[in-house]
C-alpha cells in the first residue's frame, strides 16, 4: 500500500496508544484505524466498513477549492478526552464525529445567542 501523504511504499507500525491504529513509517502518516461502529481495521483507502459505514480516515482526492456548496474541513486541537467522550456520544446516536460536534457546537451557539 502506498501511503498517500508520501507517495512511498508504506510499512505499517502499530500505534502505541490506539493499538488498532497504524502509522507510515516513513512519514508518520495515519494509515489505519478501528471502525467506530462494529471495531474492524479500516485503511485509508477504504471508503466503507464491511459494515456499511462511512470510514471517517478514507483519504479522497481533493483539488483546489471545494465547490460551491461543500465545506472546506478545518483542524482543531481538543483535550483527548472531550474527543473521546465525543466520539463515544456519536458513536450511540449512529452519527459521524463531525456530525455530532457540529449540531454540539450550533446548539451552544443557540444557547449564548438566547442569553
């Protein structure tokens, strides 16, 4: 498998804390992880589970600006812990992280606006 930040053959080491996640030795890169739903591996280039389910981590190609109407993704630092309590609500409600952070983030948003 080659991995898609470097371009190179990728040899895949066992993460230390996520034991199902795997990184490209060569760049660090992460390459694979668990399904949030059933707990199968998923690489990167899997767009679904055996499951059925959307891999969060499959990496697609994307060229230039997104289109009018799609989003850009952005990144975020956030405590590992608030993220996994996040990804474990998510995972309950049969939502994506995104998903979940996003209806989070616009109901706080509500809230302040109502005060």
């Amino acid at each position: 498998m080659k991995c898609p930040s470097c371009g190179e053959e990728a040899i895949l080491i066992r993460g230390t804390h996520e034991p199902d996640d795997f990184f490209c030795m060569k760049c660090g890169s992460k390459l694979a992880t668990k399904c949030m739903w059933c707990g199968k591996r998923l690489l990167v280039n899997q767009d679904f589970c055996d499951c059925g389910k959307e891999n969060p981590i499959a990496v697609r190609p994307e060229v230039g600006r997104p289109d009018k109407g799609k989003k850009a993704k952005t990144s975020i630092r956030i405590d590992s812990d608030i993220l996994q309590q996040a990804r474990d609500a998510a995972v309950a409600q049969e939502k994506t992280l995104g998903q979940w952070l996003e209806e989070a983030i616009q109901e706080r948003i509500e809230r302040e606006q109502d005060r």
